[in-house]
C-alpha cells in the first residue's frame, strides 16, 4: 500500500560511494541477565552493513533496542550484557579486540554522539580541554598546535568566536552549542563512522535543523558514513539512504528511504507512518499505535508485533518470521505484507 505523508524538503546528500562496506553486523544478539539469573536478548539476531560515505537512519519506539546496538558495535554495553554474534568495523573483529585495541578503534574509526550533550562532558573541565584530550589520545598533538587544532574544529561546527568558548565551560553553552561542541569532539580525529543516537532531542528546531546540516557537511566533505538514531521519521526522511525499523530488538523492516516512505511492507513501519501528524487534513485525535511494546523478558509467542497488528493471522501467534526481500534491497519482517492492501479495508 502507497503511503501518502507530507514531510519537510529533502536536503541534498550525495549519494554513498560503492566502496567497502565501513561496518558489518551479522547475527547481533545482546544478553542481559537479571539479578534471579534469567537472561533475556534486548536485540535479538540483527544484521546490517554500512557503506562508507552512508546515512542510514534507524528508528523505532523507546525499547526496540536502537541505542543498545549502537552501544555494542562500540563495546560499550553494561557487565552484565554478553554480546554474540559478528560486529566488523573498519575490517576489525571488535568483539575480539583487547581493552586496549577498542579504544584505539574509537574516535579514529568510529565515534559516537550520544544523547544528552550535557551529561557528555565534565562540568568541572572546560569543553576546550575535553576536546583536546580526544585529540591529544589518538594525534598526539601538544601545545598550541593542539589549541589551534580545538579552535579550528570549534570553528568547523558552527561556534562562533571559537577561541573563547574553548575557555568555557559545558553550562555556559546553550543546548544546541553543547551539541555541536559534541559532534565536533567525536568527529575530531575523522573516523569513518559516526553513530549519533538522538542527536536533536530536546533542541529547537532551529537548531535541530543546523545540527543536521551540519552532519550533511560532514558527510559530505569528509565522507564520513552516519547511523542517525532518532524518533522523528521527518528527519530520517530528509537526510538518510537507507532507514531500518526495529521493534523489539529486531528490525522488521530495511530499505532505501523513498521505497519505505512510499510503499511500506510492514504493519509497524505503516502504522508508524500514520502516527505522524499532517497539516493537510484536520483530525480530532492522532493516530496511536494501540497497546505497548513487548516486555524483553517476556516476549509474546510468534511475531514481536502480533498483540498490537490489525492484520495478525493464526501464523503470527505461533510462528517467528524471517526478514526476507520483498523487493529490491527492500527486506521486511512478515507473514502478511502491507503490499495485500485490501487487508487496510479494517484499519481506518
């Protein structure tokens, strides 16, 4: 079924290079184990490539397991997680790295802008000295080589007076300052991936929309390739390639942007679709998505999605579907695509 959404202009972005995938993930599962000694997977057999020079967008609702993979393919998840499966960056085996070889990975081949920028950095350090110390770690700059260097990269992500704000301190920037002093830490030694989960949360969209121009540039000039985790469909739409739909640690639906967008194969990515507010048409009440996402450590028999799909059959309780290819690099999650579009007769 054709999905009709009224999203803002696309922003220019160079197409990827067909050159060597930058990172593989094959077969991802994360484990945690509870206190009582169950175990239950936050991300359940997730596999995806990412081309170098690529933005691809991953969204779903809180829980799907979005930020927790990102965190794996850093080696960042918490004591009690296991991480099996094949997680290749830059050709490196990063779960057979040695402490000392993943922080040699991170921030030259690899980087990640997390969340909330302010939690990101020291209150009692000046954003200058944080930045230089990523810098100093991995080019070994000292001095006043190294403070032109910060300054420079200050300068790069939109600071204005540069030289001075090196001096100041995270709670003398604005939300968006601290966000782009942050993207300017992690871009600092030109690594070959940028993972940015939920870059523009809590920003106005002004800013929201300078921030994502500047991940563009970035991409674009340094050829730096992008995961963008993100709640907002309208940005995924504006900036990515490719988009992957996760729900309960799975994704259930994988494509380039314009055949997800207009021809969604998966009851959740459609229903996601509908959820997004339109101005051409005057509603009482927002779309929902009824019901509430599956409890990881007791997840529903067949189909993640099963107990909230308008379009579930008998197959879906009992059965787990493949994500196989529907069409062209298009792979979806079901048993029922959305493509049998007189099943939408139910759903109003």
């Amino acid at each position: 079924m054709k999905t009709t959404i009224l999203l803002p202009k696309r922003i220019a972005v160079p197409e990827p290079k067909p050159v060597t995938n930058v990172a593989d993930i094959k077969s991802l599962r994360v484990t945690f184990t509870r206190p009582d000694c169950a175990e239950f997977d936050v991300v359940d057999d997730v596999s995806f490539s990412v081309k170098a020079g690529e933005i691809v967008g991953v969204v779903g609702e809180s829980g799907s397991g979005k930020s927790i993979s990102a965190k794996a393919i850093m080696g960042l998840v918490a004591r009690n997680a296991q991480v099996t499966g094949d997680i290749r960056v830059a050709g490196r085996d990063v779960l057979a790295l040695t402490d000392e070889e993943l922080r040699a990975l991170r921030g030259t081949r690899v980087s990640m802008v997390f969340q909330d920028p302010m939690t990101s950095f020291n209150p009692v350090r000046t954003i200058g000295d944080q930045i230089g110390e990523a810098v100093t770690i991995h080019r070994r700059l000292r001095g006043r080589k190294l403070k032109e260097f910060v300054v420079a990269l200050l300068a790069q992500v939109g600071i204005i007076s540069p030289l001075e704000r090196a001096k100041a301190y995270p709670h003398e920037f604005s939300g968006g300052m601290r966000q782009r002093a942050l993207i300017a830490m992690s871009v600092a030694n030109s690594p070959d991936l940028l993972i940015a989960d939920e870059p523009t949360t809590a920003l106005d969209v002004t800013v929201q929309d300078q921030v994502l121009d500047l991940m563009c540039e970035l991409n674009e000039k340094q050829g730096t390739a992008i995961i963008l985790i993100t709640h907002n469909i309208a940005i995924v739409a504006s900036i990515c390639h490719r988009v992957m739909v996760m729900y309960g640690g799975q994704i259930v639906e994988e494509g380039p942007i314009d055949a997800i967008l207009e021809n969604p194969q998966h009851p959740y990515t459609w229903m996601l679709l509908q959820s997004v507010p339109r101005i051409d048409r005057h509603v009482d009440r927002l779309t929902a998505i009824e019901g509430q996402p599956p409890d990881p450590a007791n997840p529903p028999a067949g189909c993640k999605f099963q107990p909230r799909c308008p379009f579930a059959i008998e197959r879906c309780t009992s059965e787990r579907p493949a994500l196989r290819e529907v069409q062209s690099e298009h792979l979806a999650r079901c048993f029922v695509m959305m493509k049998n579009c007189e099943r939408n007769a139910h759903v109003k």
